[in-house]
C-alpha cells in the first residue's frame, strides 16, 4: 500500500478557523480536489518528518507543534494518508513553493470540506473534535 504523509495547518481568520490547503498541479490535475500539503513517505522517514517536509516543500511554511491525527485510507486507490494537525506560524506566509501545486489558499474550514478530496474531508472533523477538546 502507498503511503503519504501531511499537515492540517490551521491559524484564526477574519471569518474564523481556517486551514491551510493546496491544489496539484497539471492539466490532468485541473479538476482535482484540493488536499492537504503531503507526499510519499522516503526511505526510513517517520510519517511526521514526511509531512514536515513535504508542508515545507510544497507551501514554504515550517511546521511547528504537531499533532497526530491518524490515517484514511482512501477508498478507490490503494493509498494511506497519515495527517498530523498544529497552528500555523504566526509569520507563515504560504506560497505555491514547488511545481507539484499550482495553488495554495488558507480556506474557512467550512468551505475546506467542500474542496478537499472526499476521503482527507475526515482530516477537518478529526481538527474540530481535537481543537474542542483543548478547549
């Protein structure tokens, strides 16, 4: 089975809780859902120093405190997506930092469900339950 490996950033909004999403790139990809920043999981990486790396690589945000928010498994392919979830940097200006996406926008969690490939929509209801539980 692949497996991949990404971050939920979140940070507050003018409208709210928003988090941090990207668009791949390609033609073949015009009508792709959004996702969280990931990518394969290399070598002897953990699934977290993958999705720090890939996050970085794709957005130019450095990922600080994390939290693990599971897998899915997605349901079409034979695919694992590991998500850790943590607040955006204060200073994070995230920006398309690699030809793999060709979008990157922080989004009103809300609206993120919509966006997001049907199987990482999980990711938001797992951040909302962790997030009232800090509370």
């Amino acid at each position: 089975m692949k497996q991949s490996s990404g971050t939920l950033l979140y940070r507050q909004g003018a409208d709210g809780l928003e988090v941090l999403l990207v668009h791949p790139s390609g033609v073949y990809n015009r009508r792709s859902p959004w996702g969280i920043p990931k990518g394969m999981i290399d070598g002897e990486e953990t699934p977290e120093q993958a999705a720090r790396r890939e996050t970085m690589e794709e957005t130019g945000v450095i990922a600080g405190e994390l939290t693990d928010l599971g897998h899915v498994n997605y349901t079409r392919s034979k695919k694992r997506v590991y998500c850790f979830a943590g607040p955006a940097p204060d200073d994070a200006e995230a920006r398309c930092a690699s030809w793999e996406v060709d979008q990157v926008l922080w989004v009103p969690i809300d609206r993120a469900r919509s966006l997001m490939h049907p199987d990482q929509a999980l990711f938001i209801d797992r951040l909302v339950e962790w997030l009232a539980g800090k509370g």
